[in-house]
C-alpha cells in the first residue's frame, strides 16, 4: 500500500507489507522504531511473543509525547506492567495492528507532534 506523507520535513512511512516498511523510500524488513525527529532505531523482535518490559522502557528513554505501537498482523495488547516506564514519563501509548500503526503515525507526524511508531515486522518461520 503507498502511503502519502502530509509534510516533507518529516521522516515518514511511504509504504508497508508483510514484514517490512519503507521509511523515507528505504525498504526495512527488520521491526523497527521511528520518530518524527528523525529517531530510527532497530528493536530486536520477530514475535509478539518475543516482547519484554525492556522493550517498551526503550520506547520510554526517546522522550516522544506518544508511542503508536504497531503490534503485527492484528492487534495485541502489551501487559499493563511493560508500560511502568512509559507512565513515569506520561509519555502515551496506543495500540493497533501494524498496517494502522503505520497510518496514524503519518497523520500525527505531519501535524508536527513528536511522535514514535513502533513496529513490529513479523517474519515469516
């Protein structure tokens, strides 16, 4: 699916598939955490059952005012206790499937929100 960015002064997801995305035109097929300020940050998971706490308290250290996470093919929630650090910040996150997460974060990264997409890429096998 092509996505259109509304701003081009920000890092913006241009497409998505099965497993991979394309940040500013460049194909990555690895989960992946993007910014609005230009963060772009690899996050070691293949599985939604790969997910720990350290993964979400990476999320908390980039300082973004929202995290949109990208949770796979369909949508899974984290456990509430994985988000201590997200909290102590009062840095918001939302949930939805990858495919979405990739939509939402276009549309707040070009109203000039700092913003983080996390997105997990699942592959196949």
């Amino acid at each position: 699916m092509k996505l259109q960015p509304d701003k081009s002064d920000v890092q913006t997801i241009n497409g998505h598939g099965p497993g991979w995305v394309a940040v500013n035109g460049e194909k990555i097929n690895r989960s992946v955490i993007i910014g609005s300020r230009g963060e772009r940050v690899d996050w070691p998971c293949n599985r939604f059952e790969d997910l720990t706490p350290a993964h979400f308290e990476q999320l908390a250290t980039l300082g973004a005012e929202l995290v949109i996470f990208g949770s796979g093919s369909r949508i899974r929630f984290p456990h509430p206790s994985w988000l201590q650090h997200l909290m102590a910040r009062r840095t918001g996150l939302e949930t939805m499937d990858t495919p979405a997460a990739c939509r939402t974060y276009n549309i707040l990264a070009g109203e000039g929100r700092h913003v983080l997409a996390a997105l997990l890429l699942e592959q196949a096998g």
